[in-house]
C-alpha cells in the first residue's frame, strides 16, 4: 500500500528484522515466565520448562535475535522503522509481561507492540508517520480485543493456574466479559471503513470489510448469548480468518 514498487533488499530486511524482533520479544518472554509457564497445560513443553535450554541459553538466545532483528530494521529499512521496533519490544517485554499478573489492563498494554507491524511497514516503505499507517494501527489495534479475550477465553482456566488476570471482567467467563468482547467487535466495523472514508481503499475492499466485520460481530453475539466454550473457539478462529482477509483488501 505505501510504495510504488518494491526494493526486495528492504523488504527482505523488513520481513526478517520484523521477524526477529517478535522472536526476541517471545524469547525473552519465556525466560522471565519460566516458572509459570511449568503451571499452564498450554506452556509447560516449551523449551526451558522442559530442560532442553536454560534461562541463561535463552536469555542469550533472545538478546542476539533482538539485537540482529534491531539492527536490519535500522540499517536497512530507516530510524523511523527501527524506533518502532525497540519500542514494540520494550512495550510487551518490560511492561506487558509482567503486568499479566497484575491487571487485565496488560491487554490494552500488549495492543499497542500487537498493532505495531502494519504502521511499521508502511513506515518503512515511507520513511514517514502519516494518517495511512495509523489507521493501519487502528485497525488492528481494535481487532486485538475481541481476538485475544476469545483466546483468554479458552485458556482461562490454565490462565489461572498461573495468576494471569486477561479476561475484562473480575468474573472471568461472564456476561461482563461478553458484553466488552462484542462492544469491540461493533466497533471494529466503523474502523475498518476508515481506509475508505479517507481514499485509501476502494468500493470492493469496504464491501470485504462490512461483511467480514459483521461476520466476525455475529459470533461474537453468539458467544453473549452463551458464554460457551465452542462459541468462544467459533470467535478466536472467525478472528484468525477475519484480520488476513480484510487487509489483503485495503492491499487489492
């Protein structure tokens, strides 16, 4: 969307760096949730639970992938590009993750480094921050909630075995919680029309947009009216299928 055509050198830094970053913001992750990450069903096979890689490895490990990931994003891309990136890593390592078992505030915490990749590329492309990339950011920014609540949804239970606070509502899988999942999803119908209100997409991408939107609301309804299990997996796999769709629009 940003660039007339493409430099495949940036690109392929762009496409790597970006890479590197979430893996080093991953990696790091698990080396300061070691211990509970033994807790949760979800967790407890990953490396250093396990035994195969000590903290010490993954520490490491995770310090080279960021450092590398920084650096192509710097270099190759532009300082715009690379600050968003250190940013994004500061933002979920030192502040997310720790704040997980605090408040469920550390969702709205984690959206922001979350919604960083859009803005990130079309600032790379630019050199420049602009109304584009921001409404990029917005629009993955929202998605985020009705996303991750649909997953914190599922996972509660092993959620709570390691004192991780993500669901909205104090009650965990209750109406509350519902009702903030579906006010997400409305609201993510108006702001992925933003793209066309302001020249930035086509007829054909708001039509995507409108009925992927309400799709996407509709099993979020579902899950309002139930507060089931399958229907919060019905949401978590609508938002998987949802995000790819309606940005590959805005790119046609």
């Amino acid at each position: 969307m940003a660039a007339s055509s493409v430099i495949w050198p940036e690109m392929i830094a762009l496409i790597f760096g970006g890479f590197l970053v979430t893996a080093s913001s991953n990696g790091f992750n698990q080396v300061i949730e070691r211990e509970l990450d033994k807790l949760m069903d979800r967790t407890k096979n990953r490396p250093i639970p396990v035994g195969s890689m000590n903290s010490r490895e993954g520490l490491i490990v995770a310090s080279v992938m960021g450092i590398i990931g920084l650096y192509l994003l710097f270099i190759f891309t532009n300082t715009l590009a690379g600050i968003l990136g250190a940013f994004a890593l500061f933002l979920y390592v030192v502040i997310y993750t720790p704040l997980k078992r605090v408040t469920p505030f550390a969702v709205l915490v984690g959206a922001f480094p979350g919604a960083i990749p859009p803005m990130l590329g079309y600032i790379a492309a630019t050199g420049s921050f602009g109304l584009a990339p921001g409404i990029l950011f917005a629009v993955q920014f929202i998605w985020q909630f009705p996303h991750f609540w649909a997953i914190a949804w599922k996972a509660h239970d092993d959620y709570q075995k390691a004192g991780f606070h993500l669901l909205p509502s104090p009650g965990g899988r209750d109406f509350s919680s519902a009702v903030q999942i579906a006010t997400y999803s409305l609201f993510l119908i108006p702001v992925s029309c933003l793209p066309y209100i302001f020249g930035l997409s086509g007829v054909i991408s708001l039509i995507v947009c409108l009925i992927a939107g309400l799709i996407f609301f509709y099993y979020s309804l579902r899950l309002l009216k139930t507060l089931d299990l399958k229907d919060a997996t019905r949401l978590m796999f609508a938002s998987f299928i949802y995000l790819p769709i309606v940005q590959i629009s805005f790119l046609f």
